[in-house]
C-alpha cells in the first residue's frame, strides 16, 4: 500500500495514522485515499451526499468534539473542498 505520510481522508478530512483508520476495499483491503467512516467494503458509506451536506455534518461532529461553531465553520470549508472527492473540476 502507498502511504504519503500525510493521509488525509479526502472525503471528510480526517488525519488517518492507524491502519484501522482507513478505509476498506470491496474485497477487505486498506484503502488508503478514504478513512473508515466515509468508505466500507469499496463504497461510500454516505453516497450521493452533497459537498454541503457532508460540510455541515463535519461542523456538526466538530461542535460535538468541542469546537465552537465559527471555527468548525472556518476549518470545515478551508479543507473539505480541496478533497480529491469533491474537487471534481
Ligand atoms: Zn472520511
């Protein structure tokens, strides 16, 4: 498997730094491009979910962490649209 170093889950931006971080293939292999919240067994857990959907569903799991709104606002948009899932162009 290829690890950057740097593996960022370009669906919801979560740091992935254990295996058991990441995703998993269709036939149970490590995906290294998606974390295991956001891809199961070769698919999306969340599919067809738009860009600002899956922006407020992170603000909202950022403000249950702690993280005042403002900032889950600020960090959600500053990250999650430069993912390779969404950024599409
Ligand atoms: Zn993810």
């Amino acid at each position: 498997m290829k690890t950057s170093g740097n593996n960022t889950c370009q669906s919801c931006g979560m740091p992935m730094n254990e295996l058991s971080d990441f995703g998993t293939d269709k036939d149970d292999s490590i995906n290294t491009e998606y974390c295991l919240y956001c891809y199961k067994k070769g698919d999306f857990t969340d599919p067809g979910i738009t860009l600002e959907q899956k922006l407020e569903k992170n603000i909202t799991i950022a403000e249950k962490m702690g993280m005042p709104r403002e900032d889950a606002i600020a960090l959600a948009n500053a990250i999650i649209p430069k993912l390779k899932r969404w950024n599409r162009s």
